[in-house]
C-alpha cells in the first residue's frame, strides 16, 4: 500500500479517541516560584549507579506505518520512530494491528519485542488473534528498555522532509498515543505517573508554537518568562507523564502472553528468513534492524546515553535544559534519576563515552546548584 492510500484511511475506528478539543487555557505564572520547596538532584560520579546506550532508529521523513505484499506475504512496516518509540506506541502499534486485523488473517507474525512490538501484539492478541512475536532480545534487553522516557514526542523526523499529510496524520497519532497511555498511570506495576515538567529556553521565542499534539494535551500548562526554573528567560511548565520502561516493558509483555501471544526466540539473518514463517500477515517491528532486512536505507542510528543516579523519592520534577554545553534532562524514576542529553547522528557505538557522563553528571549539578541558590 502506497503511503497516501495508508494516510487517507485514517479514519479507522482507532482514531476515534483523537477528535479535537478546544486548546487549553494557557494559565499565567504564580506570583512565586512554584519550585520553592523543589528539592535539589544530588548529581555526583559518586551516586551514579549505571550508565546505559541505545541507538534510536532515525528516519528523516518519519517512521515507517504501511503495508506492503512481499511475495504472498502481508507485510505491514511499524519502525522507524528515533527516540520515541515508548511515546508513539500506543498511537503508531495501533494503526498497525488495525491494519493486521483488515486482513480477516487470524495467524498474525510480530517482529520485535521491543514496545512498539508488544504494544501491537497485546492489542492483536486481546482481539482473539494468533499472535507469535519473534525476536532475538526480550525485555528487558531490548532498545525501548534504554529510553528515557518523557512522553512528549519529539525530534523523530525532519519537519522539511515530510508531507502535510504525513504531519496531519502524525498529529492524529500522537494523540491517540497520549490517550493510550493515560490508563496506565499510577496503575501498579507498570511505572507510568505524573511529573511536573518543564521545557526551558535560554530566549524568548519570537513565535510560540503548540506543543505536539495540541496544547489541550498538556494539563495545568503555564508559559512564562519569569519565576522560571533555574532562572531560565522562557519556561513551558505541565504535567508530563514519566514512563519508566524497565516496569513498563516487563507489565506488557505479561498483560500480552496473557492474552494469548507466544514469543519465540529467533535471529533473522535476511528477507528470505522472514518470508519463510508460517504466518501470511507480519507485523514489522524492527527498529534499526529494517535496514538490514527491508533494505530501508533511510534509517540513521543515533546514540544516546543514560546515567542513572541513586533514587531521590522526593523529587517529581523534571525537565529539559538548554546549557552551553549542550541539552540536559532529568527524569525521576522509582528505581533512580535518569539524566540524559545526547544525540549523536550517525554514531553506531554501543559503548558510554565517559566524556559524556561528566557532562552529564557536572552539568545537572550546576543547574542544582541555581535551584539551591534561589529556592
């Protein structure tokens, strides 16, 4: 299926959670610092407890979501989402066992375990599919169990190489991912919750633009440009969920064998090894690997690297910075902070770069330290 033809069918029954609402009251700033009584990340090599890399599997004009018949096969592409394929996958797996399911095959394949594979796979398998997902890595050693994860979707396509179509269809998506996951927070055992998060600028943008999605969103959301965390010229503050994948990845994979889904360990080697299941339907979930068994040769590998520190249960902020060094967040977790801030196009390296966590570890430190001065 042509990518047009798979854009103007979206208006499948799973988009019908995405209507519009009207935009949210942008809400003015308190007369004080609302991050008073914040308490300061303790960053130090001394608390870090693991640093962790992934490779977010990249496409300049956007993740992959079609279908397409390879010999006798169905095969129905789902990969392609750079950093954020946690964030999407309530939006991008469901359009694609949607279109799993529109075949009238009850034998379904799913390729990778990763979240956008299981999202898809539990949703097949709860609708009476037969549902075997094949993989070579299972949570938690899969690329999503690496993701940060803030959900708030963004830098995952080049906004000039893409349609307007293709944007009208990813802003449908990204709204559906958001109602997905509202179920799951606070929910035991799946380690999705609130925060209070702020997007920081180091200026005043000269034309502000809605967050993804739409505004309406991102509850209790606050523009301002003074009383700011760390004392930043433009602040974006609301409530973001945090969605913590080494609870999350474990929960649905239970919820989806549960359900019926099988998994099988397997390598695919090639196309051939692929087209060889039984299964006539393939969900194709493979992130970086479609380069190599789709011949995709618009994916770009992006490394990005994660320092855990000891937990801080008092700390239900987060947000991302601006600094001279480059971009730094912090995300509380139950199991530690995570901080983050790299993006290296094009670098296939799995190993951490200690530069990187002393960027990383100082540079949160010195935003503390501001917090500590004005609170």
């Amino acid at each position: 299926m042509r990518r047009r033809d798979f854009v103007s069918s979206l208006g499948l029954a799973t988009l019908g959670a995405c209507a519009t609402h009207p935009a949210a009251e942008i809400l003015q700033p308190e007369a004080t610092a609302p991050y008073a009584h914040y308490t300061p990340v303790q960053s130090s090599l001394s608390r870090v407890t693991r640093t962790v890399v992934g490779l977010r599997p990249y496409r300049p004009i956007g993740y992959r979501l079609e279908a397409e018949t390879i010999g006798e096969k169905t095969v129905i592409h789902n990969y392609g989402h750079g950093g954020c394929g946690v964030t999407m996958s309530w939006g991008t797996a469901s359009v694609a066992a949607d279109e799993a399911t529109a075949t009238g095959a009850r034998d379904i394949a799913v390729l990778g375990c990763g979240v956008q594979g299981l999202t898809a796979a539990l949703i097949l398998a709860r609708r009476g599919h037969n549902v075997t997902m094949y993989a070579e890595q299972l949570p938690p050693h899969t690329t999503s169990n690496v993701a940060g994860v803030l959900w708030m979707p963004t830098g995952y396509f080049d906004r000039s190489a893409v349609s307007q179509d293709w944007l009208a269809m990813n802003r449908k998506l990204i709204r559906l991912a958001y109602y997905g996951f509202l179920p799951y927070v606070n929910r035991p055992g799946y380690g999705v919750y609130w925060t209070d998060h702020h997007q920081l600028g180091r200026r005043v943008p000269a034309e502000r633009h809605e967050l993804p999605g739409g505004d309406d969103i991102y509850p209790d959301l606050r523009i301002s440009r003074e009383n700011t965390l760390f004392g930043y010229a433009y602040e974006e503050r609301f409530k973001a969920m945090i969605i913590d994948p080494d609870y999350y990845l474990d929960a649905i994979l239970k919820d989806a064998q549960l359900a019926g889904a099988r998994t099988e360990r397997v390598h695919f080697a090639s196309l051939e090894d692929i087209l060889a299941l039984d299964e006539r339907v393939i969900v194709n979930c493979t992130g970086l690997g479609a380069s190599t068994l789709f011949g995709d040769d618009t994916l770009v590998p992006v490394k990005g690297q994660l320092s855990h520190l000891l937990p801080q249960p008092d700390i239900n902020y987060s947000y991302v910075a601006p600094t001279s060094t480059g971009v730094l967040y912090m995300f509380p977790r139950k199991t530690g902070l995570v901080l983050g801030g790299t993006h290296e196009e094009g670098n296939d390296s799995l190993l951490p770069d200690p530069d990187q966590i002393i960027r990383m570890v100082e540079g949160h430190a010195e935003l503390a330290a501001r917090l500590s001065a004005t609170a």
